[in-house]
C-alpha cells in the first residue's frame, strides 16, 4: 500500500547529503579560458540530467588491493613498448616512406600514455617527445574510451590520433607485468629497415675524411677509479748544490687520469717556505728534462699548404700519421718501491708507499715486495727524563704534573669513563661485596662490612653494619676514594698501583688502610654485571672456568662419578649447590669461591615461590610512602588521554612508557611483576591498577621488613639468600667433561 503524498511521508534524496558545492564552468588549458562546462558534474559532484561522466581509469588500476590509492602503489612504474610508424615522403629522390622508431610509455598510475621517438645523428628531423603524457582516446567510434592496459599487445597496430603504430617489442619488466595478469603476448617482430637510413650508412662507410673524428674514452677509467689515489714516499737528493739538503716529498698517482702530483714535506724550523706543490697535477713524461714548446708535440704532419684566389689558404693532413710525436708518460706500472722518477731532469727514489697502494700492487700485479727504502740514518733517542720522586705533599698524580710545566694545571680525570659508568637510571654502576676482617680477635671476626666499588672513578668506600649488642659502632668505615695496593714504596717515580674492579671477586683478600678483609659474598646486581661483562671479569668467565675443568684427568673423572652417585640416589639429574661447591673445592681444581659461584649460578635451576597480590601491593605502596609519591591524579589522566576509544585498558608498553614519564619509584623487576598481575594479555586495566598503587584512597595494611626484601635485588645476601640452589649436573657433565649422566651415576 502506498502511503499519500503529504508532508512527511515522501523521501527526501538529499537527507544524508553533505556536500552542496557548486562545480566551476571554466578553466585554463595551454593558456586559454575556455568552458568546460560539460565535463563538469551539478550539485555536490552528481552528474546533471542525461549527462554521461567518464571515468577516471578506464580498467587498471583502481587502487584495490592493499589499501592504497593507485598513485602511491604505482609510482614510478611504466610499461615500455617498441614501436614504429611509416610515414610517407613526397617529392623525394632517394626515399619513397621513412620508418621512424619509438618507444611507448604507458604509465600504470593514471593510464597515460607518452610516445618519445630516440634521437639519431644527423637526421635532419625534430625528435624526442612525440606525444605528451595523457590519456589518449580510441579511435572512431570508440572516442569516449580511452586506451588501457588490455589494449597493448606485440604484433599488433594502433592508432594514436590518426596516426598507426605497430608494436613490435617489450622490456623484460613489461613482459613480466603482462604476463602476470594472464596477457598472452604475441612473438616479437623485427623492425623493416628504412631504404633511406640504408644508404645514408653505406655512404658514411666509404668516406675517407681528411680529419677523422677520433674518440678517447676515457669515462669509464675516471667512473671506476674516481677517488682512488696511490700515495708513494719518496726523496730528492739535491746536497750537490749550493746550500742544497735531503727534500721528502710525498708522490700521488691519481688512477682517475694517470696523473701525478708532488708535494714537498717541510718540517718545522727548516728554514725553507712552504709551497703549495711541489709539481702541479698533470701528466709526467719519463724522458723529457724541459717544457715543450707550442707546436713541438703533435698528431699529424701537414703535407701542403696551398692558396687559391677563388677558395683561399688550404692545408693537407697527412692521414696516415707518419710524422706524429708521441711522448711516453708515467703509469701506475713503472712506479715500484726503490724505483725512480724523472720529475723534468730531478731524480726521485720512491721510497715507500701507504696500505692502499700495497693492496692496489698486490691485487692487480701480483707484488709482495714492499721492503722500504732506508735514506736517513736512524733518529738518535734521547735519554728519558727521570722523574723528580714523590715529595709526600698532594696526591701523585698531582705533584707529577707540577714537573710537566712552569705553571702546574691539576691532573685530568677520566672523564669519558665517567660519563659512561656513572649512574644512570636503575643501572647504579656500584660494585657491592659482603666482607668480613681477617682477624685472631672474635669480636673483629664477627663483624660485616659492605664494600662498595665505584666503577666511574675506581673508587671503594666500606661501610659498617651496625649490629646490635655488639659493642662495635657501625656506620661508615673508610672514606669513598682510590686506594693504594699493599706492598709499595711511598717515595719512588713511578705511580703507584691502585686496586681495580678486577680484584674484587667472591673470596678475595683485601688489605685496605692495613685492614685485611676477604669477600664472601656479593649482591645480586653484582653478580649479573660481572657475568654481562664477561671480558672484563675472567672470574665470571664461565667459557675460561669450563676451559679448567675440561683439563681434568681421567683418574679425578672417576671420583665425579662416585660423588654424583652419592649426592643423587634418586638419579633426578639435580644436586644442591653446597654439594657441587665441596666436590669443586674438595678435588683442588684451582678455581676460586667467585668462579664455583659463576659455574652454579650458570647451570642452577631457580625456584622462585609465587608472592601474593595483596603482599605485592603491600610492598608497592610502601615504597611509594616512603619517597613520597603523590602525583595519582595526573597518572589517571595521563592513562585517559593515552586511552582514544574509552576502553579502560592499556598495552604493556604504554603503560611503562607512562610511569616511566612520571618517575614512578618502583624497581624494574617490581613494577614488571606489577604489570603482570593486571595484565589480561597483552593489555592492562589501567583502573585497577591505579586503584591497587593508590596508597592515599586505598591504603594496605603495613608490611615487615624481611617481606620487603623479598623483591629487593640488591638485598639477596642481607637477607641471607644462596643466588644458586639447585644445580642441573647432567648438563654441566654433558657440556664439560662429554659424560652421560645415566652411566655416571
């Protein structure tokens, strides 16, 4: 049923209508106002009544595929056709047609089309672009339509604006292109020759000119050696005259052009002034002694010169060249280490010669000898200069730079090494070991001590724990500073020798201030640095410790086997650590308490017990106590902002990113345990965790110390922790001493 046609209830075409434009009439084309009116479509770009709008392409391409406009996924990419037309020529003695080749553009990203006809010598005819690029329309009837790429195939003829081109051949990349939409191409055709083009060769081949063009290519010499430059040092000997002395020069070949360039070494104070070059760049010749004058050096001979009162002076070459001069020059050949060089009548040795003339010589000709020439006598060394010793005031450092000058300057410190081992984030760059004193006394031998080693300055501080009923004040025991090796003079001339972060490792013994401490422990910081910087630390070298136990006899091989046998009766393929540590240290393999703790902290297996969310929270808040930090309303707009479709949920990423920008002071590996607990994926409801941090609305119950270092890195040995439990044997006597684990125990 229809409804009536009253106010309201007929359609309205142009309700969800949103452009209302009005399309221009007139435009400019060649410079020309012209109307262009029927082109253009009414309203908002829909076409006018009964007006038929051509499409922008005609079949390929639409910009379909990838998501990408035509324009941007076709740029710079054309077919390439061969072609040619006949064209008639009246009134012409010689030639009844001309065949004039082309070559035809067709450009993927819009369908236009360009015909450029190639240049040729002498034709006498305007070539280059013969059609501009645009979108050529089909011949009668078809004039609506345009060209496109189902058109174009070889063998075939079109018409181009009344003019019929025959197609004859195609790039490699056309071919590909058409054949990959299912264009079956036709076989090539040859080009039919051009009568005219014909004659017009075997005219120029029997000519015998008077001055025949000669060509010198030289463009492919200067592409290939462009920047290539042979550098030989070499001397002149000019003592024989008057005030005459030894002159180093310095020859350059340049492989480019084949020329040479000299220039003079002028050593300070030698009284001589300083020249640009010695010889200018160009080319030498071996045997001359003086300049050629204009007209000493030429091609050809003239054989007569004649004049006529009707055409004027004339000259006659001598085409077969039988009085010209040639003049041999230097090549990169003739120059050989301990050869000389004519430089216009001087004398000069080559002496020696840089890497890459060594490697140019030994590539291309085969030379191994390069033994340089000795022209000097040796330089006489003069006699060191000895130090003043240490005077006692200052450091030494300090007092051996008031000998260096009149005006003392304070000593340089390291800076690059500062600015690359200071502290910078969470990386603290801080050394810290757990040290006990080595003494007879009971209450100095119960004492701990942290000794901390400063990796930008080479600097230890040692601080004491205070320990409770012990009658000893703890707190800071040395000063952070360098400190001096035990055993050396105090007023000599060499610097002394300061303790470096290679002599700080698990079971060392150090004497500081005459204070003998022995390092028993280290902070799990620690640890992973010197394991990271394996190159620098062979004690956490675990191929350098694998390397000693692979130098175990047969006989201590057997021992293993009866230890494993006794250490794992249940043949798991794991033992403790302490077991692994006594069986090391038992058999005296050589290694130190640090490298058996390298060795067990690379094959261990580490359990670590799943923490409860509330706990997790616990501890996160009361960090954020304790520094303060406060700033939660600005966290949960800075999560809205980042949040555009109003999700609730953030990526892993972004939510790092964010309190990274804030300086949230949590650790890393407390904050990624965080980011675990709310992460559903690979994304993070940002609410709750703000909710769950929030220390000021929702605040935890407190937490005890000892839950607090449960996730503190650095407090593994103050909570008394062993870094490695248990230790995956079978791997380690699998990789070291190649014994199956089952037959070993």
């Amino acid at each position: 049923m229809a409804l009536p046609f009253l106010p309201g209830n007929s359609p309205n075409k142009y309700l969800d209508k949103e452009k209302f434009h009005k399309s221009q009439h007139f435009d400019v084309s060649n410079g020309v106002r012209m109307l262009v009116g029927p082109e253009k479509p009414g309203i908002g770009g829909e076409p006018l009544v009964g007006q038929k709008m051509k499409p922008q392409y005609s079949v390929y391409p639409k910009g379909q595929g990838r998501g990408v406009p035509s324009w941007v996924a076709f740029d710079k990419q054309a077919l390439c056709f061969e072609a040619y037309f006949q064209e008639a020529v009246a009134e012409a003695q010689h030639e009844t047609h001309r065949i004039r080749k082309c070559n035809i553009y067709f450009y993927l990203e819009d369908d236009t089309i360009q015909v450029v006809e190639p240049g040729y010598k002498n034709s006498g005819i305007p070539q280059g672009t013969f059609i501009h690029r645009h979108r050529i329309p089909l011949p009668l009837p078809n004039d609506g339509q345009f060209y496109n790429i189902f058109h174009f195939n070889l063998n075939q003829q079109m018409v181009l604006y009344s003019r019929t081109f025959t197609v004859t051949n195609c790039d490699p990349f056309t071919r590909n292109f058409l054949t990959k939409l299912g264009i079956r191409l036709n076989d090539p055709i040859p080009v039919p020759d051009d009568p005219y083009s014909n004659l017009r060769e075997e005219i120029e081949k029997s000519m015998k000119p008077l001055r025949p063009y000669e060509r010198h290519d030289t463009l492919k010499q200067f592409l290939e050696q462009d920047r290539n430059v042979l550098c030989f040092y070499c001397f002149w000997d000019d003592t024989e005259s008057t005030y005459g002395d030894l002159r180093e020069l310095v020859l350059h070949y340049f492989l480019a052009d084949d020329t040479i360039e000299i220039r003079e070494v002028v050593s300070p104070n030698s009284g001589r002034d300083t020249v640009p070059k010695f010889l200018r760049r160009s080319k030498l010749p071996k045997h001359s002694t003086r300049m050629k004058q204009p007209g000493e050096i030429t091609d050809r001979t003239v054989l007569n010169v004649f004049a006529s009162p009707s055409k004027g002076k004339c000259f006659i070459l001598d085409s077969l060249k039988t009085g010209a001069v040639h003049e041999d020059f230097y090549k990169d050949d003739d120059l050989t280490v301990g050869g000389e060089v004519n430089v216009w009548g001087r004398r000069v040795i080559l002496t020696d010669c840089d890497d890459f003339t060594k490697e140019y010589y030994r590539s291309k000709y085969g030379i191994e000898d390069f033994t340089p020439v000795q022209y000097k006598d040796p330089e006489v060394t003069e006699p060191p200069r000895l130090l003043p010793p240490y005077n006692g005031f200052g450091s030494e450092e300090d007092s051996l730079s008031s000998c260096h000058g009149l005006l003392p300057k304070p000593p340089q410190k390291d800076f690059q090494k500062f600015m690359e081992k200071d502290r910078c984030g969470l990386n603290s760059n801080v050394l810290n070991f757990r040290a006990k004193l080595l003494s007879t006394n009971q209450v100095d031998s119960e004492r701990l001590f942290i000794i901390s080693f400063y990796l930008s300055d080479d600097s230890i501080s040692v601080y004491e724990r205070p320990q409770r009923n012990s009658g000893v004040i703890g707190g800071k025991f040395l000063v952070r500073g360098r400190v001096k090796k035990p055993g050396q003079e105090l007023f000599k001339r060499e610097l002394s020798e300061y303790f470096t972060a290679q002599d700080l490792y698990v079971g060392a013994a150090l004497s500081l201030n005459n204070k003998d401490f022995q390092l028993v422990d280290a902070d799990e910081y620690t640890l992973k640095y010197m394991e990271q910087h394996a190159e620098e630390f062979p004690k956490s070298n675990v191929g350098m410790i694998l390397s000693k136990l692979r130098s175990i006899p047969e006989e201590k091989q057997t021992e293993i086997r009866k230890f494993l046998n006794i250490s794992d009766p249940n043949n798991t393929g794991f033992i403790p650590y302490d077991s692994l540590r006594a069986l090391l240290v038992g058999l005296d393999f050589g290694l130190s308490e640090h490298e058996v703790l390298a060795l067990g902290r690379q094959f261990s297996v580490r359990e670590e017990p799943e923490a409860d969310v509330s706990l997790v929270l616990a501890v996160v808040q009361d960090l954020l106590r304790k520094k303060p930090f406060e700033e939660f309303p600005e966290l949960s707009r800075a999560f809205s902002y980042r949040d555009r479709h109003r999700t609730g949920r953030l990526s892993i990423k972004d939510t790092r990113t964010i309190c990274k920008s804030f300086h949230v002071p949590l650790p890393e590996n407390l904050l990624g345990d965080l980011f675990s607990r709310f992460a559903e994926g690979e994304e993070i409801d940002y609410h709750a965790f703000l909710a769950g941090i929030n220390w000021l609305e929702n605040p935890a119950p407190p937490v005890l110390p000892e839950d607090s270092l449960k996730f503190d890195v650095n407090a593994r040995f103050e909570a008394g922790e062993v870094a490695a439990k248990h230790i995956n044997y079978s791997a380690l006597l699998d990789g070291v001493f190649n014994i199956n684990p089952t037959t070993a125990t």
